[in-house]
C-alpha cells in the first residue's frame, strides 16, 4: 500500500528551524517543525490529544491526556501534560534517555498550522555526531503520519502501510542539515553529522547530505 501524499510532498511541506533558550541556568537546543494541514484546529486538536486516534497516526498511548496527567507512548517517550488549552497549545515533558520539553501550538481557520518546539539540553559530543536530524527525523516522520491521518482517518495506521522511506529520510536528513548550517554549525560538519544520522535511522550507507 501506498501513502496518499508522496514523500516528497511530505518534505516540502514542513519548515524547520534551530535555536536556543535558557531553562534553570541550562542552554537548551530547541527544534522547530512548522506544517499546515487542510484541517479545522478542532480537528488537529482531537487528533493530537484522543488515545485511539493517536494510536492511528503514530502509536498505541496510555495514560491521562489531560492538564496534570501523564502519558506514556508505547516503546517511547512518556511525561507530563503541563499545558492543554484546546484547540490552540499543548505542553508536556518529553521523558526519553533523560527530560525535555515540548510545545505545540495550533492556529488557523479552516486550515491549521502546527508549530512544534521540542526544546532539550544536548551534550555538545551527540550535536556534533548526529546533529538535529536525531530529533528531526523522528518528528518529521510523526507529523508525516499526522497528515496522512487527517486526509484519510479510516486508512490503517502508517506503520501498517509504510512504503519505502529511504528517500525521504535521506531528504529530511538534507534538510535539517541546512537548517543546522543557517543555525551557524560549519556546513562540512552539518553535512557529515546529516550522514550519519541518516545511516543510523535507516543502516543505509550515505553520502553527505
């Protein structure tokens, strides 16, 4: 089976930036994915936050999904919801090998735009081995699923059709190695480190994005 939008339709569609913010005396990374769905932000919104919804788009999830609650998404990250104002932001801590935080804020009409901050601190050896694309990726892939999800909500879940993704993830590498590059990394190393986080998420040799 086949996605209803090419890959690389997918690619074209998000924006992603990189900065830093302070938190407690810390320096955080904090990664930026922007898409627009052709979605209400009621309808983004109950596709973010309803358990069997979520577990269409990205995976199965527990928990309570509301202000105060915790979550824990199978096989990943679990946290706190410590922000819920429907349809417009979700906040909660993203608990994985360590804690970080995310953000997501929704406006629009008809249509939706999703911005998503993930904001992390970063030990400078693993920025400079995988770059943003260690995040990057994986939120490009969840948002891919998004999408596929509100075009098409009784389709079976994207894990259960997913074509080849090699290209696209060799793209989104490309991508947020640029976006690394604008943030100031030195192209040459943004461009190593986009390689081997493409060889790590998908163990296909690269070329330097």
């Amino acid at each position: 089976m086949t996605f209803t939008f090419p890959p690389a339709d997918h690619l074209g569609a998000v924006e992603r930036s990189l900065s830093t913010r302070d938190r407690d005396g810390e320096e955080l990374r904090v990664l930026t994915v922007t898409r627009t769905f052709d979605a209400s932000p009621a309808e983004v919104w109950d596709a973010l936050t309803t358990k069997e919804r979520i577990d269409r788009w990205l995976m199965p999830v527990s928990g309570d999904l509301r202000l105060g609650g915790r979550y824990q998404l199978e096989g990943n990250a679990g946290g706190e919801v410590t922000a819920c104002e429907p349809p417009e932001r979700l906040s909660l801590t993203w608990e994985y090998q360590g804690i970080s935080w995310v953000d997501v804020t929704l406006t629009g009409d008809e249509r939706t735009t999703l911005v998503l901050e993930h904001a992390a601190p970063v030990p400078p050896e693993l920025w400079e081995q995988f770059g943003p694309g260690a995040v990057g990726l994986g939120w490009e892939s969840m948002l891919m699923g998004l999408a596929e999800h509100l075009a098409a909500p009784d389709a079976a879940p994207p894990r259960e059709r997913v074509p080849d993704l090699t290209d696209f993830m060799a793209g989104a590498s490309a991508a947020w190695a640029e976006a690394d590059i604008a943030f100031g990394t030195d192209p040459e190393q943004a461009r190593a480190a986009a390689r081997r986080c493409f060889e790590a998420y998908t163990a296909v040799p690269g070329e330097d994005a």
